[in-house]
C-alpha cells in the first residue's frame, strides 16, 4: 500500500509540473494563430505576437523566435523549444514543444 501511494504521489508531483508547459503550449498555439490573422509582413506578426505573449503569460519563447515563412498568399508560422523542469535533485525531465498553423493533410 505505501509503494503505491509513493508510486501515485511521484505521478502527482510530475503531473503538477507538467501541467503548466502544457497550458503554456496551448496557449503559444493559440497566439501563433491570432498573429498570423493580425499582420502581413514578419515584423507585424511578431509585434502581434509578442502582444499576446504578454497577455498570455507566455515566456519560453518570443516573437523573434517564430520562423515565419510565406508560401503565395499563404503565411506559416512554426516554433519549437525545449522545456526543461527539474524533478528532485539531479533528475529533470526535458519537453520538446512544437507547433505550426500549418494545415494537417
């Protein structure tokens, strides 16, 4: 009984963690796509970003980190960084985010 409360007590923790890169991801996902609708050139979009990272308590990346591509008429904007979230001593656990507002086939 006490190894799985221990085992269900790490879960906790980790998940307790976790939980906020996730939601900060989600949020990231959403600004990406509110840039893309506010500006037509590189600055714009990561001036509209940067707005929206500001609101949304977005602090693991910023504008200047988006790679934005224009294809025609069409404006993709991806990103990806790494999360590092330290657990107990030495031990951490390392989250590779990723995102695009490029349309899944």
């Amino acid at each position: 009984m006490i190894v799985w409360l221990a085992i269900l007590g790490f879960i906790g923790v980790v998940a307790a963690k976790v939980t906020p890169t996730t939601i900060e991801y989600f949020s990231i996902k959403k600004a990406i796509a509110s840039a893309r609708t506010a500006g037509t050139t590189v600055q714009e979009i990561q001036n509209a970003f940067n707005k929206q990272a500001e609101v949304g308590y977005i602090d693991a990346i910023a504008g200047k980190d988006l790679d934005i591509t224009k294809n025609g008429d069409d404006i993709q904007i991806s990103f990806a960084y790494e999360k590092k979230i330290p657990l107990a001593g030495p031990v951490s656990l390392l989250i590779n985010y990723a995102g695009s507002t490029a349309k899944n086939p």
